[in-house]
C-alpha cells in the first residue's frame, strides 16, 4: 500500500546557488547606492608633509631681493671723440669736480684747429683793412664838408659885397645878380652834399657794426674750435668715486659715450627686481625691512618703472632711517616688501602642494588621521612663509602640503 512522503521544510541543496546569488546582488547594490566610490590610493603617511590650519596674523609681504647703488650718481660721458691717450685716475678712487680723468687725442680736431686759426687770421687782416677804407672814407668826407663850408662863406661874402655895391650903383646889376647865383647854388649844393653824406655815414655805421659781427663771429668759432679741444680732457662732473671705467689707452671712444660713473656716497639705494604678479600692488610710498647682521633698517619705495622686462619690473627703495654700517655699492640684500596691511586670517603653511592644484584645492586629513580628502578651497594673499585661506579650511584641521605629483587625480589618500 502506498504511503504519503512529506516535504522537508527549510532550505534545499537546490536553493543555495540561488540564495548565494541573491545575497550577491542584495550587497552590489547596496554598494552602488550608498557605498563610497572615490578613488583611492594607499601611500605611506611617513612620506608627506601634514600641517595644521590656524588662526592667525596674515602679514601681507613679500621677500625680494636687491642690489645697493648710491642714491645720486653722474654719468662720466665722453664730450669730444678721440683715442685714449692717458688714464689717470683708477676705478674706485676718489675724485673732485674738474679733475681730470682721461687724456683722449684727436688729429683730425688738432688740423681742425689750425685751419681755424688761420681763417681767423685772413678774416681779421680783413676785416682790419675794411675798417681803415671806412675810416679813410670819413676823413675824406669831413674835409669835403669843410670846403664846402668855406666855399659858401666865400661865396656869401661877395655877395654881400656886391649887394652893397649894386645899391650904390656901384656895380653892374649883372656882376651882382652873378654872385647872388653863386652863394645860392653854393647852399643848395651844401645841402645836397650834407644830405648824401649823412647817408653814407649811416651806411659806414652798418658796415662797421656788420665787420665787427664778422670778426666776433670768427673769433667765437675760433674759441669753440679751441674749446672742443680743451673737452678731449674728460673730467669729473661731481665729487665722488669713480666706477665702472671700461676704457683701455687707444681705444677709440666716441662723442657722447658712457665710459663710467662718479657715485656720490653720501647716501644709498636699494634696486630690486620684482615679479610681474605684483606690478599693480607696488607703489611709491610703501615700506620695507632690510636685515643686516641682525638689526632691521627701515625703507620706502621711491620709484616704481612701468617696464617689464623677462616677468619683472625695477624697484627703487631708500633707506628712511639709519644706513647699515659699512654698505658698499653692489652688496646683495634681502628686504620684506609690506604690500598691505595685517589681519587676522586663516593661514596655512606654504608647500609645493601649490604647484599642482594652483591654490584650488588641497588634500584635507580625516579626523582620526587614517585618511585624507581632496577638498576645494580659495586662496587669498601670500607671503613667504603662508597662504591665506579665504574658504573650504577651519583652524585646527590638518593637510598635506607637500608635492602632489605621485597622487593622481586620486580623490581620497588612505595611510597605511
């Protein structure tokens, strides 16, 4: 007879592979909603740089670096080309104004001179020989005057003599009317005479202030040519001292050439070059630190030029207090430029990590140090020694600050 068989209840042989199969898709989708899909990289925490984020005083500076020049200084510039015949002062020494620094000779300018002084010569024999024939020509006129003067005296005497004797029926009244004409002609031609000899005398005037002018002329082009060769004698145009003479005996140096410096070292500058990034920010007026075995002077910008040349601008600073002891013209110096003025910020150390995420972005550690996240963040001003953060950090949190070139574009850094 036949006998009912019961099912067995619970899970069959038959059933695992399914249930293994489902507790599979259960976990990959439980992954896929809420598990964490950042990248990751393992890296040996022994081997980054982690800081801590602060609060503090932003000092809103930059380091730069300069070269000491003095303050005032003259360009020792070549008036008359010529060779160099003799130096006689060395780079470095001390000179007074007019003191004579280089000897250059010139033949074409010492054949220049000669031929002055012989056109000279010529134009003065000249203009002498001018001067005698108007002086010969005025003498002349005075005694033509005085005979005419004489001749009309002459001529008036007689005809007074024989108007009185034409009324006493003396004479003829043609014998009288005879002298008449003659004295009357005699004035007219006295008149004539005075006339166009006061034009000639104010013709002589013109000449002769026309010869003096030449000859003056002739004189100044004379003592120009003489003192063109009294400048082939270059001298110091100020008391100082003499640098960066670059000359050599026989060289051939022109007219207005730079040959060397005469520095007044009564007082100094410092001359900086700076990067282009903060050509807007610097500006006369602003202050400065220089440090020298251990004591800060004082400075101020005094000039900014406009150029930029490879990236950088020129800065001039003057000292505005003491000047360090013993400075020499060329020293190198390190200053802090003060761009602005400090506040309380957020402020993270400098690090290479900047050059790979430009101040966009840094790695921040989790807070039991097992971990590190990337995290977006803007970065405000800079100094040489921090960066000030504006968002994305809080004081007391730690990041790494060194290079992230082996990371990748990792998301999250795990330490082991």
């Amino acid at each position: 007879m036949d006998r009912l068989i019961e099912q067995k209840r619970g899970i069959k042989r038959k059933h695992i592979p399914y249930l293994i199969g489902g507790i599979f898709i259960l976990w990959f989708a439980g992954w896929a909603v809420f598990g964490n899909h950042e990248s990751a990289l393992r890296v040996d925490k022994e081997k980054v740089t982690i800081e801590d984020v602060s609060q503090g005083i932003f000092h809103d500076y930059i380091r730069i670096m300069g070269n000491v020049e003095p303050l005032t200084f003259s360009q020792l510039t070549v008036q008359e080309g010529g060779s160099v015949k003799e130096i006689l002062v060395e780079e470095g020494e001390m000179v007074k104004a007019g003191e004579v620094i280089i000897r250059l000779e010139s033949k074409n300018l010492e054949t220049e001179i000669l031929n002055s002084k012989d056109r000279f010569a010529e134009e003065e024999n000249s203009v002498q020989n001018s001067l005698l024939d108007l002086e010969r020509e005025e003498l002349n006129l005075q005694q033509e005057r005085l005979t005419l003067e004489l001749d009309v005296e002459r001529k008036k005497r007689k005809y007074l003599q024989n108007k009185q004797l034409f009324e006493e029926d003396l004479i003829a009244k043609e014998e009288y009317l005879v002298a008449k004409e003659d004295y009357e002609y005699a004035i007219h031609n006295r008149e004539l005479i005075t006339e166009k000899q006061t034009k000639d005398s104010i013709r002589r005037h013109s000449q002769v202030i026309m010869l003096k002018q030449k000859m003056e002329n002739a004189r100044r082009n004379l003592r120009l040519t003489q003192e063109r060769y009294a400048r082939l004698n270059v001298c110091a145009p100020i008391d100082g001292q003499l640098s960066d003479l670059n000359v050599e005996i026989g060289q051939v140096v022109g007219a207005g050439s730079q040959i060397g410096k005469i520095n007044v070292l009564n007082d100094y500058k410092v001359m900086t070059q700076i990067d282009e990034h903060y050509i807007d920010r610097v500006r006369k007026g602003l202050t400065a630190t220089l440090e020298r075995q251990g004591k800060d002077f004082q400075m101020g910008v005094i000039k900014v030029y406009p150029d930029v040349k490879d990236g950088q601008f020129k800065t001039d600073l003057e000292f505005t207090t003491t000047v360090p002891p013993n400075i020499r013209t060329g020293q190198t110096y390190h200053l802090n430029l003060q761009l602005g003025a400090a506040d309380e910020s957020t402020l993270i150390p400098r690090g290479t990590f900047y050059q790979s995420t430009g101040g966009q972005w840094i790695y921040v550690l989790s807070p039991d140090g097992t971990e590190a996240f990337r995290r977006k963040i803007k970065i405000g001003k800079q100094n040489p020694r921090y960066y000030q953060v504006t968002e994305g950090l809080q004081p007391g949190e730690k990041i790494i600050t060194s290079g992230y070139e082996m990371f990748g574009d990792n998301e999250r850094l795990i330490f082991k």
